[in-house]
C-alpha cells in the first residue's frame, strides 16, 4: 500500500521526536506530504474558568485571573508554533513537502478531524502506554484514533514501552 497524505500528530516529548522521525522516512519512501498536527487542550492550559462574582471575587481579580491564562495560552501557541515550523524545515530539506496545523480541541477527535477533512491516507501517532483503570480513567487518544480515524492508522512506541511488552508476552507464554 502507498501512501501519499500522512497526518502526523506530534507533541513536544522524545516519543513526539520518534513519532516525527519515523514520519519523514515513510514520507521520503512514498513520496508523500506531511501534515504535521498538534492539539492544545484548553482545560489543561487554563484550568477550571470562573464567572464574575464566583465564590465573593470580585471583578477585577477575575480580569486579571483571564488575563493571566490567556498569556499561559499565547505561550503554549507560540512554544507549539515553533515546534511545528523546525519540524517542517526539517522535512523540507529532506526533500518532503509538509505543512502544519493547531487546534484546540480534544486530541483524538481533533486528528481525526483533520485526517478526514485533509484526506490522509495514513495518521501516524504516539503512544503512552497507558493501560488498565488509568487509561479507563485517562482514556486513549492511540486507541480513539484506531477506532474512528476515517484511514489507516500507524501507532509507534518506545523502544522501553516495545522491550517491556515483549517481557510480558515472554513472561506469559513462559507460565503457559
């Protein structure tokens, strides 16, 4: 299969620097474009938003509450900005052509958003590893991405999160 629109999503971590790298060999193999995407999610940068008057404030605090977390958003913008623009000079000069995006919006619902409206044929994504009651808790956004993207999906791990998965997997046919 070839594969000529890839949306990568990509956070600021050494698992979103794999991610990328991984992205761009594929790409320069298929000779395929990058959308490079990431996701702020605003109940992370601002916290819990209040109303005038809430819990006997009063109006000015509030003002300067807002004004305090829109600065913490500009920060997050621009930081994630600059990301996303070295990441698509990098895939310039190894020949492949990308562009970027940002939203915020929920991580799984926003790739996979994008990857239909951008008709990629491919997302290509970290993962945490994330499992159990934390992930029940948490949620997955590799495991939303798997069961509604509108493409093929590729998630990649860690090299620690790979060794410690096929410990368990030797573990437990060691038991059996």
């Amino acid at each position: 299969m070839t594969y000529s629109k890839i949306l990568v999503a990509i956070d600021q971590s050494p698992l979103g620097q794999a991610v990328f790298a991984q992205a761009l060999d594929l790409a320069k193999t298929q000779n395929a474009s990058l959308m490079l995407f990431h996701c702020l999610m605003p109940e992370v940068l601002l916290g819990p938003m209040l109303m005038p008057g809430e819990f006997g404030l009063s109006p000015h605090l509030i003002s300067q509450t807002y004004k305090v977390q829109q600065e913490q958003l500009d920060l997050q913008v621009s930081t994630v900005r600059e990301m996303l623009e070295h990441y698509t000079k990098v895939a310039a000069q190894q020949g492949v052509l990308a562009e970027f995006s940002y939203r915020c919006v929920d991580a799984g619902r926003g790739i996979c958003e994008l990857a239909s409206s951008w008709n990629a044929d491919l997302v290509i994504l970290g993962r945490r590893g994330i499992k159990g009651l934390t992930e029940v808790l948490l949620g997955s956004v590799s495991n939303y991405v798997l069961h509604h993207a509108s493409c093929s999906v590729l998630v990649v791990q860690t090299a620690t999160q790979q060794l410690g998965d096929q410990a368990k997997t030797a573990a437990a046919a060691a038991v059996t």
